[in-house]
C-alpha cells in the first residue's frame, strides 16, 4: 500500500496507468479507525460515496404514518416486528368492534320483535328510556300509577302514545335480558373504540421513540477510510466521519 501511495504521490506516467490501476483494484480495503475491524471489501463497495451512508428518518413521518395505521411508522423505520404487532393488534380490535356492535343490533332487534309481538308496543321513535320502563312494568298503567305515588309526574307516559301490555311475566323478562345484552354489548363495542384510538397513540409515539433510536445509531462516532481508483486517473482517498 505504501508503495502504491508513494507512486500517486510522485505521479504515474500514462504508460503505467493500467498497470497501477490493476494494483489498486487488487487492494480493495475497508479501515475503522477505532481499531475494531479491517477487511477486505468486492469492487463495488470500493466506489463508496455520501449517498450510501443511511439518512436519518424523519420523527414527524414516522409520527403520522403510524398515527395513521398502526405499525405504519414502525415499518417505515425497519422495525418489521413491531409493525406486525400494532397492525394485528388493530385488525383484532377493529373485528373486535364489529362482532359486539352486530351482536347488539341483532338482541336489539329480538327485544323489538318481542314487545311488538307481546306487549302491543309501537317502539318507533321511542327514547331508550321507554325499553328500560317496558322491561320493568307489566304495562304502562302500572308505571303511570309508580311514578304518580313518587310525585314524577313529569314522567308519566301518555297512554295512547306510549301504551304496552305484556301478556306474561316470562315474556317481559326475556324482554329485559334482550335489553340488558344488547346494551352490554353497545358498550363493549365502544369501549373497542376507545382501545382502537389508543392504539393508534401508542403506535405514533413509539414510532417516534424508535425513530430517535434509528437516528442515535447513525450518530454514532466513527471514521471508514475508502480507496477509490478508477481507470486514468489517480488514486482517491475518502474520508467519512459519523459523529
């Protein structure tokens, strides 16, 4: 190597250019300064310039792309891993949400079925509160008459309007479970939301932790030395820092 540097030192004469050149090629080296490893390296990675060095990644896309779809921004970053975990996670809780808002639509239309059927109910355009009243009152005298003795007379119902009649105690409180199950199952579903949307914040903020990982490494001190040579010219040295 000495000998080859001391020859592009003086200068190379035309005539000896293809012969320098195959010495140059036949030296190909890779030096860390800090003394952990020399080897030899192929042709191509002789040809080394600041494009090859990895650029840093960005937090803010990181951020997004997994605020976006979990696991997106962990993706972006090479954490392939991680990104199956919050993707799957999200898939899970999404079918999740489906299964208990089906299952609750599906108790809710039995329970609609049921007290039209049994209790000669219009449920059309009726407040949630008036399926809780049907569930606990054999008919709407009854409950007129409760909340009339407790003094809620803003509560009672207008009879003509909001009339039912269940035909047997069995049938009412098979009305009732269907109730309560449909509202369990409303509020599992909702509570489903809730973790889809900590999922996505989760994700976005351990994207940008695991950006900040990416961009440390890439900062790490460290200096490589890279002969370049190329046929008619001189021999090239280049010097790349991490820092």
């Amino acid at each position: 190597m000495l000998l080859v540097l001391s020859a592009t030192a003086v200068g190379v004469e035309p005539e000896d250019t293809k012969q320098v050149d195959k010495m140059l090629l036949d030296l190909k080296f890779s030096a860390d300064l800090t003394g952990r490893s020399v080897q030899s390296v192929p042709p191509s990675v002789m040809q080394s310039n600041e494009s090859e060095v990895s650029a840093p990644k960005s937090r803010g896309k990181a951020f997004l792309f997994s605020f976006l779809l979990p696991g997106a921004g962990e993706y972006y970053l090479g954490r392939k891993g991680l990104a199956k975990t919050f993707f799957f996670t999200e898939v899970a809780l999404w079918a999740t949400y489906i299964s208990f808002n089906k299952y609750s639509d599906w108790k809710r239309d039995d329970m609609y079925a049921l007290a039209a059927s049994h209790a000669d109910a219009d449920i059309d355009d009726k407040p949630s509160q008036y399926f809780v009243d049907l569930g606990n009152y054999m008919d709407v005298y009854e409950y007129n008459e409760a909340k009339q003795r407790m003094g809620e007379f803003f509560n009672v119902y207008d009879v003509d309007s909001y009339y039912w009649s269940w035909d047997t105690a069995a049938n009412r409180k098979e009305f009732e479970d269907l109730r309560i199950a449909s509202d369990r199952a409303h509020d599992r579903a909702n509570f489903a939301i809730g973790a889809i949307l900590a999922n996505h914040v989760i994700s976005a903020i351990d994207a940008v932790w695991q950006s900040n990982r990416y961009n440390k490494k890439l900062r790490t001190s460290g200096m490589s030395i890279h002969l370049d040579s190329r046929p008619g010219q001189m021999l090239g040295v280049s010097l790349t820092t991490r820092f």
